[in-house]
C-alpha cells in the first residue's frame, strides 16, 4: 500500500513527516515554501492518519516510507519529521542511511530505550481514560492543550484538534472491527524496542526542541545530536512541541535555511 501523499516543486527531494497527532495537513506552510526554495516536495499521511487507512497487514512506518520513496523513484531525500514523525526519520535513517541526505527533527519523539518522564506519563494516563470511555473530542482537546506552546494561535489549535480527532476517529473504528469482527487490522506498526545504531548515518542532522515542550523531547534532541556524527541541537526559547504551526513562518525559514546550508537563523539558541 503506498501513502496518501502530496507533491509540489522541482529539485532536491524533502520528505515532510507530521506528529501522530496530526497528518500531513500541518504543513500547509511548509509545504509550499519548500516548494518555492527549489524542492520537489513530498508530505504524506502515516497509516492511520489523514486519508491513509489503518494497515490490512505487519508494517513499519519506516519502511513505508522508504517505499513511498521507491515508489515515487526518489533514491535520496532530505528527511523532515514532526515528533513522532521525527524519530520514523531517524528510523528510516538508521535502515537506510545512503538514501538520506539530511534531516531536520522538530521535537522528535524520545528514542525507544528513553524513559517517560512523570509528565510525558501523567498525560499518557489522562488521555487513555478518555479514549477508554469513548470521549474522542475530550482527548483531541486535551492533545491540543498539552502540545501546542504559548504563540499558537486559534486556528493552529482548530487545526490541531481536528487532525487528531480525525486519527483518534480512524483508529477507534479499526480497534473495534478488530475486536468485533476479527479484521485483519494492524493498530501499531513501528515495533522498535531497542536503540538502533546510529553510527552509519553521516548525513547532516537539525534536531530541534522547545522550551516549552514536556521534557522528554527536549532529552531527545539533545540526545540525537550526541548520537549522531554530524548533528546540532537548536533550541526555540519560544516554541512549545509543535513549532511549524505556532510560527509557520519562523519555521519554513529555518528549513529553507538548514536544507541550503545555511547558518543559524536569529531567534535561537545553540545546545
């Protein structure tokens, strides 16, 4: 099965990997500024997510990404991934690391051996009660109460909450299915426990973070940019989980810059 997915430009290849509690939607302004800056662009929503259906069979996101690759004959990407989106990345990254020419990871989700904070576990807890009596819309607006930081405007937090009702809608559906009829859905694909090796990756590495995002994320990039040989962790003292749609703008300019090779953009700090 191969992704929905949008594409718009021509030139080096950029590959867009939205949060698990969205879809390819948040990067309507990312999108078409890559687009703009000489990129042929790809979004695409990960299975469950967006237009793409809960998978009929065993699967890795990684890997299908790097099949949505293949079967639009692009041999070598850039990788940008949002949160979760952020550590398939680095997953597809660590299979393949030739067919990755660089990534940009905005506050990607922690590495498989990381522990969850009290924090990270606390929500994980309120939004499982919820889910379990049924109530989509209170989970979707609690999403939208912990991931978004404090420059995220109305329509960044409508955007958000219909994203992720729609997923948590999609997902519900093929959970009960499952249990009903015994479909042949798979709810989880990613099946990584162990910390995959790193050392092959040689491309270059953006691993960005929030100051106020939850602080596990903020481990993680720190983290990745200690793992990597070629990685740099960047700061944003403004931006909470989900920087691209509290300052759209901010953020295509930081990719535009980073995929040219440009340097540090204003408005941040080194870690």
């Amino acid at each position: 099965m191969t992704l929905s997915y949008d594409e718009a430009g021509e030139g080096a290849p950029v590959l867009l990997l939205h949060s698990s509690v969205c879809d390819r939607r948040m990067w309507d302004a990312q999108f078409q500024a890559l687009a703009d800056a000489g990129h042929r662009v790809v979004r695409c929503d990960l299975r469950g997510h967006g237009a793409t259906p809960v998978a009929d069979r065993p699967y890795t996101d990684a890997g299908d990404v790097l099949g949505l690759m293949d079967a639009l004959g692009i041999e070598q990407a850039a990788l940008v991934g949002s949160s979760f989106g952020g550590r398939v990345a680095l997953l597809a990254a660590a299979d393949s690391p030739r067919r990755v020419t660089s990534l940009a990871l905005l506050c990607a989700a922690p590495l498989p051996d990381q522990e969850a904070s009290a924090e990270l576990a606390a929500f994980g807890t309120r939004e499982d009660a919820l889910l379990e009596t049924g109530d989509l819309a209170a989970a979707a607006a609690l999403n939208v109460a912990t991931w978004l930081g404090p420059d995220a405007d109305e329509a960044a937090g409508d955007a958000v909450y219909g994203m992720q009702l729609h997923a948590f809608e999609m997902q519900a559906a093929a959970e009960k299915a499952v249990s009903a009829e015994g479909a042949p859905h798979v709810l989880s694909g990613e099946g990584v426990t162990e910390l995959p090796d790193f050392s092959a990756i040689e491309s270059r590495c953006l691993a960005v973070s929030g100051a106020h995002d939850l602080p596990d994320f903020r481990r993680a990039a720190a983290r990745v940019a200690g793992l990597l040989p070629n990685a740099r962790h960047l700061e944003l003292p403004w931006a909470g989980h989900l920087p691209g749609m509290e300052r759209p703008a901010e953020i295509s300019a930081l990719l535009t810059g980073f995929l040219a090779g440009a340097g540090r953009p204003a408005g941040a700090s080194a870690a």
